[in-house]
C-alpha cells in the first residue's frame, strides 16, 4: 500500500492510473476503522482493478466542536488495517491539503434531504459531507464511491451531490455490518463502556420490533413504543425514531402492503450519539 500525504501526488498517482483505463474503487473513512470499514474494502476489490481509501477527520462536518475533539483517532492501527485488507493507495491529507487558503466555499443545494432528522439535529452538518466528498471526488475521479447504509441520510446526499456536481461516478452501498449482538459497528462504539455496548444492542432490537410491528401499528404510535424501549434501555435524549419513505425521508402517515420502508433511530447512550437503520 503507498500512502499519499499531498493533492499534488495524489494527482499524479490518479492521473497514471486513469491513463491505464483501470477502473478504481474509492473508500472515504476517518479512520477509527473496525470490520465495517473492512467490508466497504473488500466490496470495492471485487469491482474495482484500483481501491484507494482517504482518512480525512473532517472538521466542517462537525457541528458540535467537542464532538470533533473526541473523535477517535487511531492512524498507526488503521494503516495496519489497510495494509492488510490489501488497499492500494491510502489517501491522507492535512486540513490544509484538502481545503486551501484561496478554495472558494460552496453552498450545494440538497433540498429537503439536508433539513430533517440528521440535518435537523446538527445544522450544517451535510454541507460539510458535500463539501468533502465534492473535493475527493473532483481529485480521484474514481469509477465508484462505496458507502455504508448505517448513514442511511448521508447516502442520500451523497447521491444528491453527485448529481449536482455531474459527476461520473456511480455509488455503491453495502450494507450495514453488525456484531453478532445486532449492533451496528461504529467507529463510536470505542467510546462506549462494556456495560454500554450491552445497552447499545437495544437499539437493533427496537429496530426489529418495528420491522415486525409495521403493518399492523400506527406508525406514530410504534415510533413511540421504540422511543420508550429505548429509554427503558438507558437511552437518552433520543433525537429521532422515524419511519420513513426511502426515497426522501418523508414520514410514512400510513403503512400498505408492499411499501418500501426505513427506520431510522437517533440516540445518545451516555455521551455517545448512536444512529442506526432498517431497511422493510
């Protein structure tokens, strides 16, 4: 694996491999990697000649400065990972790399997208995913970005902005990687106690209450009864239980058969906040 630190040698490893007509798989992270990260990797592999991945912490995503402070960080570890997971290039810039003095700021319009649950819960917070995912993608050029569904929301911007920008790059999602007690793998699962990474699994649990309660319960009324096996769990504040249209994250006012379905939940657990998804 070649680590790249500078745009000016990540354009000129992007610029050879593009001349060969090799086909290259990008992998966006900030690090804190576990098997979840892994298996974007290994799905880029599998369709892709050339996989790069970035560590980038990136600070214009964080609408909450603590939050950004806290954030693990685990570079040596990661890189042990990436090796090892047999990645190409690993892409990994300073702030100053990835956003020049003389860069212009952008204001993408996502529509209604940016302006619930997630977006709702932290302002700004995906004006600052468009903002990076523009540049890395306007420096890799790559045939496909590979994402998780676990940020269901963040998926659907991403789309969004690729359409918005004219990019050619397709995106791939893979699905949510869980540990065998349903919990979502999360690089802030490193912040939770043991005894906290016992309570997390509440939230697959209410997510599967909800998959099997959806036809016959008033939609509002199982967003409740999830919310109090949540705190019933020790969660708490709950930003969000929602059961929602895929498609625009509107809320479902009544469910039919056949209809396509995501829930989505929202919640800290101490001072960690947790977010995970099911897909009816």
């Amino acid at each position: 694996m070649i680590i790249l630190k500078k745009v000016a040698d990540l354009n000129k490893v992007v610029a050879s491999i593009h001349k060969t007509g090799k086909s290259t798989g990008f992998v966006p992270t900030m690090g804190a990697l576990h098997e979840g990260h892994l298996s974007l990797i290994e799905q880029s592999r599998k369709i892709a000649d050339v996989t790069i991945c970035s560590i980038f912490v990136n600070p214009t995503q964080f609408n909450d400065p603590e939050d950004l402070k806290k954030y693990p960080i685990t570079t040596d570890q990661d890189i042990t990972l990436l090796e090892s997971a047999k990645v190409d290039y690993l892409f990994l810039p300073t702030v100053e790399e990835i956003y020049p003095k003389d860069s212009p700021k952008k204001h993408y319009d996502l529509g209604q997208i940016e302006t619930v649950l997630e977006g709702a819960h932290r302002p700004g917070h995906f004006q600052g995913v468009a903002e990076v995912i523009d540049r890395l993608l306007t420096l890799i050029k790559p045939s496909y970005i590979i994402m998780g569904q676990k940020d269901f929301q963040q998926v659907k911007v991403v789309t969004k902005l690729i359409e918005l920008i004219g990019s050619q790059t397709k995106l791939v999602t893979s699905p949510t990687h869980r540990e065998q007690t349903g919990l979502a793998l999360s690089s802030r699962n490193a912040r939770l106690s043991q005894q906290e990474l016992q309570q997390a699994t509440a939230i697959s649990k209410a997510l599967l209450y909800g998959r099997q309660h959806i036809k016959d319960t008033d939609p509002r009324t199982l967003e409740q009864e999830m919310s109090s096996q949540l705190m019933a769990a020790g969660f708490g504040p709950i930003d969000y239980v929602a059961i929602c249209h895929p498609n625009n994250l509107s809320p479902i006012q009544q469910y039919q058969t056949g209809m396509d379905v995501v829930i989505l939940v929202a919640a800290f657990l101490g001072q960690v906040r947790l977010i995970d998804n099911m897909l009816i």
